[in-house]
C-alpha cells in the first residue's frame, strides 16, 4: 500500500507512535517507583512495629526482674558464697593447738624445754624457741621436728644458737627454729575433719 500522505502528516503521525511509546514507558515507571514506595513503606512499618515490640518485651522483662528483685538476690548471693570461701580459707589455716602442742611435747628431747612459739601470719609455719643443756640436744629438737613420721613439719631449719657457758643454769643453750607445717598435717581444722570421717 502506498501512503500518499503529505510528509507533515507522516511526521505527525511518526510521533503520535513514539509518543505513546514514551507514554506508556512512563506509565510503566510511575507504577514501578509507587511499588517500590509501598515495599519500602511497608518495610519501614513492619521493622517500626518489631523495634516497638522488642522494646516493649524489654520493658516488661525488666519489671518482672525487678518485682522478683533479681539485683539484691545477686548480691545476697555473692555476698555469701565470699563468706563461704573466707570460712573454707580459715578453717583450712585453724590449728589445733591442744593436739599439736601434743605432739611437739612428744618429739621435744628430755634435755630441751620449749620456751616459746609463734605462729607466722600467714600460718604456714612456726618460729620455736627452745632451752637445751647442750648444742646436741638443739639438733637434735630440730632433726626431730623435722622428721617426716611426725607429720607435723615438712621442713624445720635452725635459725640461731647460743650459748651461756658461765653459768649454773640447767639449760644454758637458747635455740631458734623455723619450721614449715606438712601439707598433710593433721594438727589443720579441715585436715583434721577430713582424717576422722
């Protein structure tokens, strides 16, 4: 077929089409952006409705905690469970003095006196002092306390002796020792408990 049509009107015609090409792009783009507009709006609603949400289970959690009054048991509980292990801490350094004066009177030799005994602070041993007629008894008070089936001392040194040769006292030789108690000493309050059992 042959258009014999002035060429304005092929012209006008021409851009009829391409008007309602661009008409419908256009239309096709406005219903796209309003789309994307409702999924983000939708979004933005449904992520607002979830924070609104958590906060509020927050909020409550928070009141039940605090009507159940979680904070002050907490500190009930840390407070005793340091006094549990203050108790255990002092107990496992108690001495029993009757049964270790005891067995220090029984490993003492006839020619020495005790004279005096100090508990370090941090009771993990004693400084003794000791009168002896001579420096063989004082070694031999500390080969004593040093001896392991005595189970007092895991290790007992000398410190210092001396001597007063110009006297008439019956026990002229002073003697000072450092022993350490044995781990296994059953003269400690929990060791002693846990022997008996």
């Amino acid at each position: 077929m042959i258009n014999l049509l002035p060429p304005e009107h092929k012209d006008t015609y021409r851009y009829a089409r391409h008007n309602r090409a661009i008409l419908r792009w256009s239309i096709a783009c406005v219903f796209t952006l309003a789309g994307g507009l409702l999924l983000a709006g939708g979004g933005y609603l449904y992520l607002n409705r979830s924070i609104n949400n958590t906060t509020q289970q927050i909020a409550e959690t928070n009141k039940q905690l605090q009507a159940q009054n979680l904070s002050s048991v907490q500190k009930q509980v840390s407070t005793i469970s340091n006094n549990l292990k203050l108790t255990v801490q002092v107990l496992s350094q108690e001495m029993l003095f009757s049964k270790l004066l005891k067995q220090l009177a029984s490993v003492t030799p006839s020619n020495a006196i005790l004279t005096n005994l100090t508990i370090a602070q941090a009771q993990t041993g004693v400084d003794i002092t000791a009168q002896t007629t001579n420096y063989d008894a004082a070694t031999q008070l500390q080969i004593n306390l040093a001896d392991p089936k005595n189970q007092i001392f895991s290790k007992a040194d000398i410190v210092t002796i001396s001597c007063n040769s110009g006297g008439t006292d019956k026990y002229p030789c002073t003697v000072t020792l450092r022993a350490l108690f044995a781990t296994n000493n059953p003269f400690l309050f929990i060791n002693d408990k846990k022997g008996s059992k």
